[in-house]
C-alpha cells in the first residue's frame, strides 16, 4: 500500500496519483469491460470517468453492466473506486475511461 505524500510541514496530502496506463472501455452499444483485472492480488483505487455519455458500470470478476440497475455515472463526471482484487469494470450507455492510481 502506498504512503500519502507530505507537505513541507509533514502533513499528509490526499492526492490521486495516476497510473501512466489509461484504458477506454467501450460500452456504447452493449456492457463490456476492461480487458484485464485491475489487479490479481490487491486492492486498487481507479478513477473512471464517464466520457462520451451518461453510463452505468458494474464491478466483478466477469461483470455485465445493466443499464438503469447498476452504479450511474453522468457525462463528464468522475469518482474515485476501490476495486478489489481479481475483478474487472463493466461499463453500458458510453466510454467509461478507467486510471489505476500507482
């Protein structure tokens, strides 16, 4: 598990440190989903960010992303996932672009 950056005062700095690998998953016309786990072994934060169109994705080992039953995501916006080890994204309705944080 990384440690939090410091500050010159040594006050821990709550950043998003991104990952230089970027995946876009391509749910436009059916539920698809990253084309690897996120990690096998560890928990990872991830950023996914709706890019296309309002979305709805799904995590799991073999995910299916339904749309209107699963987690929304609207155009544009982004939050922060913990994604547990051995599972993968899904996302249906547009282009989910999902960051490992390092």
């Amino acid at each position: 598990m990384s440690q939090l950056f410091r500050d010159n005062n040594y006050t821990p700095i709550q950043a998003f440190v991104p990952n230089t690998s970027t995946e876009v998953v391509d749910g436009t016309s059916a539920s698809a989903q990253t084309s690897a786990v996120i990690h096998a072994t560890e928990y990872t934060i991830v950023r996914v960010s709706a890019q296309t169109a309002d979305c709805y994705y799904k995590l799991g080992s073999n995910p299916t992303a339904v749309s209107g039953a699963d987690i929304y995501l609207a155009k544009g916006s982004y939050e922060y996932v913990i994604v547990p080890p051995a599972e993968k994204i899904a996302v249906i309705g547009g282009k989910l672009n999902v960051t490992k944080a390092r």
